[in-house]
C-alpha cells in the first residue's frame, strides 16, 4: 500500500507539469508496476487480492459520492437527454461491434471452435457499456460535478449499467452458463429496489435526525457508511450489480438531507463535514487503487496480438459512442460541441468494459485475442476522456451549463 501510494503520488506530480489530468497519471502508475519486473517485486498473490478489493471499494465510494453531490433535479429536468443519450450511444456502438467482430473475424473464430454470433454480442455489449467512476474522478478534479452536462452524463451513464447488466445477462442465459440471475426477473428486482429505496426513506430520515442530535459526528460518518453498503449489497443480491446500488445510495442519501427543513447551523456545517470526510477518503486512498488496477490489467503485448484487427476495434469503439450521442440532436436542445462532449463522456468505458470481458473469457465465450483488445479499448477510451474535457473547458468554461 506505500508503494502504490507513494509511486501514485510521485507520478502525478511529476506528470501535472506537463498538464496531465489525475486520472490519467494513476493509470499510467498501475501500467508502470505492471511491467513483469517491477510486478514481482511490489506485489505477491495476496496483495494482488488486496489491490483488488481496495479497487472495487474505490469504485463503490465515486459512485456513491457521485449520487450524493450530483443534483438528481437536474437529472430528472433533463431525463429525456438522458434517455435519448443513454439509448443511442449504447445501441449504436453494439451495432457496429456486433458487425464489426461477425463480419471480418467470423470464419476465424469458428475455425478456432468459438461460436461466432456468441463472440460478436459479448464483443457488442462491452462496446455499449460507459464507466461512471472514471467520469466521477475527472468531474470532481474539474469541479463540474454539480452542472448540467455533468447530471446528463451520469443520468445516461447509470441507465446504461441497468442495460449492460440485461445485456450481459442474455448473453450468459444464451449459452446456459447463468449469470447470477434470471433474465425474465431484471424488470422485478428494479421495481423491488425502487420499493425498497421508497420505504426505507421514512426509517433513514428518523435515525438520520437522532444520530444528528448527539454530539459526535463519527456515528454520522458511520451511518452513511451503512447506508452506501446496504444499497449496494441488496443490489448486487437482486443481481443488479454493486454499482448501480452505490449510486442509487448516495442519490437516496442526498434525497434524505435535501428534503429536511428548519436545518441548524450545527447540522449544516456536519453535512457538509461527512461529506467532505468521504470525499477524502475516496479521492485520496480508494480512487488511486481503482485506476491503478486497471493499469495492472493491462500487458503491451496486449498491442501486438492483431493490430489490424485493434485498430478497427478502436476506430468501431470510438465512433459508436461519439456519433450514436451525436444522432439525438435533432431531439435536444444541447448544441453540437455539447453532445460532442458528452459522446466523449459515455466513451469512457474503464473497469465495466474489463468485468464484462473477463466475466465473457473465464467462460470460454471469447478467445484471449478479442479479450486482449477488449482491455485495450477499455484503457484507450479511458485514457482519452480526461484530456478532451479538460481541453474543452479551458476553451468554453460554460460549456458544463
């Protein structure tokens, strides 16, 4: 844990001279310890294990900051961007991922024995998908996470995890290997949650305000905590995923405290104190875990499996997202440089793209090749958005608004 720390550390502030955004810099932190020699050094199998772990933690404390500061009025004044935007940038690249893969690799991959429309919707799905904690950390480091394109991106990119988890569902369902979770019941365990989230609401509220009347703010602190990890466990038991349940947390929190009247001086200041206390904790010993661990998923040999084959991964990767955003203009109300902007947003695919995929090649759906580009397009895209965002906010810096 000091080594990544410190070396993430170490790495960023050498990088920000060169204007290189956060998120970017502890990648490029878990690619460096993940050259073979300095991996057998730092890191034993148990540790490995523990990076993982902290990773999953990190993801699970961006998305459920993202809940809690992200203004959910907005999401819902805007929720027929979000519905067009999550729809169409998640169709379009499964579209062309579908084709790209059956079309030009089928005959290869049924000489290799893989089945190849099975390989082509795996390959689809995790095109679709986006990755909400990358955005978060880049959003949060810009401070743009209370505006509005910030709400649309988060709002569009939360439904596409609901329809990559139906998506990757089917797939699994479809060659009878089970996914945790039965297809027809999706729709049911949404509802229950929504219930759930619902009448729970009154019972939070209460032991809210009694924790609020004593004196110490670490049982504050640790009812969030359960908060954040009760919805995301009953989450990932309805087979929703864990992270969905972390958003929906923070989203349930911030409804409990926004709906308060009357609010002293003393609990305002402790609000805004728990939540600058998770803040911290995420951003500043969980965040760099999450990103590192997606640079130790990375090999560069992964470069040299198919670069042909990569390249035209890269090109249907990048294109899908950007121009299926771009399709809803003539529905929104948002200009060009706008959803271009948010096309870049949804491209940003981090450790979803990498789940789904190892989740496809531990079942033997897909071969290591199209697994190796799959964690490439996972990191390209990843790598990408920080560095579009930021350009363009230093050019228009009311173009969040």
């Amino acid at each position: 844990m000091t080594v990544v720390l410190a070396f993430s550390f170490l790495l960023k502030e050498l990088l920000r001279r060169f204007r290189v955004p956060v998120v970017v810099s502890q990648i490029l932190a878990g690619i460096l310890l993940g050259l073979p020699l300095l991996k057998s050094l730092v890191f034993s199998g148990d540790s490995l294990s523990s990076v993982e772990l902290l990773s999953q933690l990190g993801i699970t404390f961006l998305l459920f900051l993202a809940g809690w500061e992200i203004d959910f009025r907005k999401v819902i004044r805007y929720a027929g961007d979000v519905l067009l935007i999550a729809f169409s940038s998640a169709l379009l690249p499964f579209v062309l991922g579908f084709l790209f893969i059956y079309l030009l690799y089928g005959e290869s991959l049924l000489a290799a024995g893989y089945d190849p429309v099975i390989v082509a919707l795996v390959f689809g799905v995790s095109l679709s998908v986006t990755s909400e904690a990358t955005k978060v950390k880049v959003l949060a480091d810009l401070g743009k996470l209370k505006t509005k394109l910030a709400a649309i991106m988060l709002g569009a990119g939360t439904l596409d995890d609901i329809i990559e988890v139906l998506a990757l569902a089917s797939v699994l369902a479809l060659v009878h290997v089970g996914g945790g979770v039965d297809l027809y019941m999706i729709p049911v365990d949404i509802i229950l949650f929504g219930l759930f989230i619902l009448l729970s609401f009154k019972v939070l509220s209460n032991v809210l305000k009694y924790v609020e009347r004593k004196e110490t703010d670490v049982d504050l602190f640790l009812l969030v905590l359960i908060i954040m990890f009760g919805m995301v466990g009953l989450s990932d038991i309805l087979g929703l995923g864990y992270l969905i349940g972390a958003i929906a947390g923070g989203f349930t929190l911030q409804w409990i405290v926004s709906r308060k009247r009357h609010k002293t001086r003393r609990e305002k200041f402790e609000e805004e104190e728990i939540f600058e206390g998770v803040k911290l904790v995420a951003l500043s010993f969980l965040a760099p875990f999450f990103f590192l661990n997606i640079g130790l998923n990375f090999s560069l040999d992964y470069l040299f499996v198919n670069p042909l084959l990569l390249a035209g991964a890269l090109v249907v990767a990048f294109a899908g997202k950007i121009l299926g955003t771009l399709m809803v203009k003539p529905f929104t109300k948002l200009t060009w440089r706008q959803l271009y902007l948010v096309g870049w947003a949804m491209n940003s695919r981090g450790a979803v793209e990498l789940i789904i995929a190892l989740t496809a090649y531990s079942y033997q759906l897909i071969p290591g090749e199209v697994f190796s580009i799959l964690v490439v397009t996972s990191l390209a895209t990843t790598l990408t958005f920080p560095f579009v965002i930021q350009r363009h906010i230093n050019r228009n810096p009311k173009i969040m608004d």
